[in-house]
C-alpha cells in the first residue's frame, strides 16, 4: 500500500521483512488502535495508518465537562475536539468510538492536581493523564479490542535494539514530549508505537493537508485541557472548596513581610503577584519553599532559588542494568523542567528514594515536578524518571 502514502511520509522499518509497526505481516493484517484528541497530531497518525492499509481503530476519550469547556479553543479533549476526531475518521473510513473517561480522569488527574498544590508542590497532569488514563486505561482496552499496538500522535520515537523497545527522544527537539512520558513501562513500550516521532512537526501540517483532513489548520494544544479558562486556582477551589486557606509570607530570615490568600496561588521561582521587596526595598524577592503545614511562602533573593540536589520518589527505570550502573557512579543526564536542556547528574540511593546531584545548579527546582533521565552515552534515549519532593 506504499503508494497510497503522502509523499511527505517514508517507511524505515529496521527489517525489511517488518510492516512500518515492526510486524512481520501485511497492514492490513495489523489492527491499531489510535488514541485520537481530535488535534491534528492524532489525527494524521491515525489518517497516514490508514492510508498504508492498517485496520486503525480510533477511540477518543472524554476525559471532563466538554459543555463548559468546549468555549476554549485550545484545550485538548473537549466537546469540539471529539467532533474533529469523528470527522477524520469518516472521512479516512475507519470506525471511531468515544469513552466515557469522566470518572477515571477525575480520579486519577484532576484530585491528584488539587491535592498536589495544597501540599505545596507543583503538579504536571499531562504526566499522570499519559501515566493512567491513556497509557493504563486506554492500553488495555487496546488490548481487549485484539489491537496488535496502540499508537499515539507524541512526539518521541520508539527504538528498537537486539529486540527490546527503548524510548527516545523526538526529532524536533520544539516538540520533543518524552519528558512527559518518564512513566512509561517497558510493558507498554512494547505495545505502543510513536509514528511522527521521527518527523519535524512542519512535516506533519504538510501531511495534513494532503491527506485533506479538516484539522490541518486548528491549533495546537496550549491549555491544561481541564482549565479552560486558564485560571487553575478556579479549578482547585471548585474541587477543594476549603482550599483557600490564608498564611504568611516569610522571608527566609523569618521575617514575615505579608500575608497571602492561599499558597496554591504560588509556585517556586515565582516573582510576580508577591507586592513585597525585602528590607532595602531594592532587590525582587522569589518564592523559594511553600510550606504547607504552616501555611506559608517563603520567599528570598533570587540566587537562593540555585540547587544542585534534588531528591526524588516513586522511580520509574526503562533499560535493564541502568540503575545499578547509575548508582556504581556511570553518569546519568537529567531534565528537571520540559524545555530545558539535560545535565550530568550522578546518582545515591537512600532506601526508597535516591538523591541526585547535578554537575551544574540549576533554577527553579519544585517538587511535584519531574526529574527525567537520558543516557549521557546516547543523549536522546530515555531511562526514565521520578517525582521531586526536595531540593537542596
């Protein structure tokens, strides 16, 4: 079915005796199933599936209230994006379905959202979307659907070497996601494919529009999906109505300069929003530490927010023997934030959990955030990653 494909798309399976998903079976003998957000990533990884001749399957979730959130246009997941996923998929011919995921992303995602700004910490809930509802839930309806792999419109790219699956980076390093998928098992790497990870995401509008898909044009996800109006303290309060709990705000001298409405209204390295100065009245001051049991945001100059140990929780290893080699001093390479660049961090574990130090300070380092691994032998894989709860 080669030619049927845009021109833009090549096939590059590693065996030539593989179909472009790595099976040794014709396309149309495949069956995948494409988690579809009704953006246009999904979309023409679904659309381009299709048009080699696989047996796509589609299943778009509804994941909140699309009525209310269906005003935003930015938002993934909501009532418009589930029309979008549904018109690609007639006009490709493969059948599409809608779950009803309300419950499970309430559960999984939105408490968990609540909960971690009240305890003073910073949440990432694309990370826990991808870690249960997506790659859990949807994975295993996938599997009972007798699905031969899921795939998805992320961009990072699923390696193969001496016959096991390793996660990589994408190509465009602007789009790059892995950060956001740490969580990932070597369980559902095995089951999960990544077909525009290898691509530059220009490549895929050009591939929307030859593959006429009525998406090509709408824009990408910029919204937390269930935050429609951008104001997250809305959607806190809404689940946690006693969450508005006044403190002070603290210099770290222990000097209390103010007090503030709540500290899930804070975030660490934050400077704007504070209408505080320390006592010269000339340096900005930044919050350094949200302490929950006291109800208080510390705050202080700018260079007291540089750290370079951070320790971390609930951690997740792809790559059999790395975190042995990690521990026996091998140099491991960390991002600590999306969009920033990896650094060399070296490794000591402490029962349950494991202490990182970087080679470098670095800025702004929250719990609740991520601490994901790359191999500093080959930059672009993933080894995976784990929660901060401290820094130091």
């Amino acid at each position: 079915m080669s030619e049927n494909l845009p021109k833009t798309y090549t096939r590059n399976p590693d065996d030539l005796n593989l179909n472009s998903l790595g099976f040794a079976k014709p396309c149309a003998a495949t069956r995948v199933v494409v988690a579809m957000s009704g953006g246009v990533d999904s979309s023409v990884c679904a659309a381009m599936l299709a048009r080699e001749g696989y047996e796509v399957i589609g299943i778009t979730l509804q994941l909140y209230d699309h009525g209310a959130a269906i005003k935003s246009a930015k938002a993934c997941c909501a009532g418009q994006d589930i029309y979008d996923a549904r018109r690609v998929a007639e006009s490709c011919g493969f059948p599409h379905y809608v779950l009803d995921y309300e419950s499970k992303f309430s559960d999984a995602v939105m408490a968990d959202f609540a909960d971690t700004y009240l305890q003073g910490a910073t949440p990432i809930p694309c990370v826990r979307c991808n870690q249960t509802v997506k790659f859990r839930d949807l994975l295993q309806v996938a599997k009972d659907l007798g699905a031969d792999c899921m795939a998805t419109g992320h961009y990072v790219r699923r390696v193969v070497v001496d016959g096991k699956a390793q996660l990589h980076r994408a190509v465009d390093a602007s789009k790059d996601q892995s950060y956001f998928l740490f969580t990932t098992s070597q369980e559902q790497l095995d089951f999960l494919r990544f077909p525009l990870g290898g691509q530059d995401k220009s490549v895929t509008r050009d591939m929307a529009i030859e593959l006429g898909l009525s998406v090509a044009n709408k824009p990408d996800s910029q919204d937390i999906c269930f935050v429609p109006t951008g104001k997250y303290t809305d959607v806190i309060k809404k689940l946690r109505p006693d969450a508005a709990n006044p403190g002070e705000v603290v210099h770290v001298d222990g000097t209390v300069l103010g007090m503030h409405e709540g500290i899930m209204h804070y975030t660490i390295g934050q400077r704007r929003g504070l209408n505080i100065t320390d006592g010269s009245g000339q340096d900005p001051l930044y919050v350094l530490r949200l302490d929950a049991a006291k109800k208080q945001v510390i705050v202080g100059p700018r260079k007291k927010l540089l750290k370079s140990r951070i320790y971390i929780e609930d951690v997740n290893w792809l790559g059999a023997g790395m975190f042995e080699q990690a521990l026996d001093g091998r140099k491991i390479l960390v991002k600590t934030r999306s969009m920033r660049p990896p650094v060399v961090a070296q490794f000591t574990a402490l029962g349950n959990e494991i202490v990182v130090d970087l080679t470098e300070r670095e800025e702004g380092i929250a719990p609740g955030q991520a601490c994901v691994f790359y191999d500093a032998d080959t930059p672009s894989r993933v080894l995976g990653g784990g929660w901060i709860f401290a820094a130091g």
